[in-house]
C-alpha cells in the first residue's frame, strides 16, 4: 500500500541491521534498525506523505528487534517475517476455496462494486488466478526464508527478504493488474449485453398497449342508421 517509495523504505532497516550486527553486535543492531524506522517516518511526516506505510512499517520493526533481542539471535529479527508470510499464503488460498478470493475482494470493495462480481464465474475465475499468484508469492518467500533461518545464515536472510521483495512483488502486482482489467472488460462487456436486452425489450413491451391506446374512440355521428326493423 506504500507503493515504490514503501518497497524502499521496508529495506532500510534491513540495509542497516545486517553489518551493524557484524561490527557491532546485536544490540547496536537492534538500535540502528529502530533508529532507521523512526528516521523514515519522521521523514514521512515532513514531506505530508502518507504515514500510515511508514507507522506500520515501524511497528513491524519494533516487533522483529524485540524478537530478536528476546531470542538473543541475530537471525530472530526475521522470524516474524517468515511466519508472517506463511500465514498470508494461508490466507490467500484459503479465501479461493471459500470463493471469497481476497483480490476480488479488495479491488471491488475499494472501487464501491459490493458482491455482485462473485455471480460471474469468469469473473470469479480472474480473481482466482490473481489471488493464487499472490499465494505464491508468499509461500515461496516462506519456504526460502525459513530454511535459510534454520541454517542460521543471517546475511543470506537479509538478501532473501530484499531479493524476494521487489522483484516477486512486481510480478504479482502486474499479473494482478493485467487479471483485474481482464475482469473488469468481462462486467464491462456483460453489462453492456444487459443495457442492450433491456433496450430492445422495452418498444416490444410497450407497443401494444400504445397501439390501444392510440385508437379513436367511436363516436354516435359514426354510427350506420337504424333499419325498420330496429325501430
């Protein structure tokens, strides 16, 4: 949600946690991240950017040094990281079973289109892949993350989590994209079809009862005159 500038700034406390830790210790390290994540939100608040990226970005790093600090190991401050990241592939593959897919979810919530989309089953079936594209992301960040963890290789960590930011966030970001306007044309193209029916039903529908309508009514002058036979 912090867009370019939040993929850059979720490095910096990283950036400067790993050699800081190798000069200096774990403590220090533990310090300098926290200082990074304080120094990126005051700078946010400065510029009158968005804050919100920059006030959960610090408690994330707050919650990795306390983490660490609590496990006495360098490589606990990516421990949050890693179950973090387990738990959203859960729930990015949980939401496509339920049919609830979490993309759907929330392009259409942020654009005010409610639940009606979750009907179309092509429309439901973008969302899927979409939403399976991110369950993936994540899932392989878990499965890298966790068994570097367990190999106790802090530096090749912090490469993981960078490395695996940007470059698997934008294949995401633009396989969602290219699924979400995919779907958009189909209730683009669906609503036009029901626009199109309604237009072509409607002459149809009213034209009979304008037709009686339209007719004059009779009038005595119209009438034929009466035979002997009726008077």
């Amino acid at each position: 949600m912090g867009g370019v500038s939040g993929l850059i700034y979720s490095t910096v406390p990283i950036v400067v946690f790993v050699p800081v830790n190798s000069f200096w210790g774990l403590t220090a390290a533990i310090w300098a991240a926290i200082g990074a994540a304080a120094a990126i939100l005051v700078l946010r608040l400065v510029r009158r950017d968005n804050i919100q990226p920059a006030i959960s970005g610090f408690i994330g790093v707050a919650i990795c040094a306390f983490i660490a600090h609590r496990t006495g190991s360098a490589k606990g401050y990516f421990l949050f990281g890693i179950w973090t990241t387990l738990l959203y592939a859960g729930l990015f593959v949980l939401s496509i079973i339920v049919r609830w897919p979490l993309v759907g979810v929330a392009w259409e919530a942020l654009n005010g289109k409610g639940t009606a989309w979750r009907k179309n089953r092509r429309v439901l079936y973008a969302y899927d892949i979409a939403t399976a594209g991110w369950a993936v992301v994540f899932a392989a960040r878990y499965v890298v993350q966790h068994w570097l963890y367990n190999h106790n290789d802090t530096g090749a960590l912090a490469v993981a989590r960078i490395g695996m930011g940007w470059p698997l966030t934008a294949v995401a970001a633009l396989l969602t994209i290219v699924l979400v306007r995919r779907a958009e044309r189909i209730e683009s193209a669906e609503e036009a079809d029901v626009d199109a029916d309604s237009a072509d039903a409607g002459p149809a529908e009213n034209g009979p009862a304008a037709s009686v309508d339209d007719r004059p009514a009779s009038s005595a002058d119209d009438r034929p005159p009466a035979s002997a036979d009726d008077r």
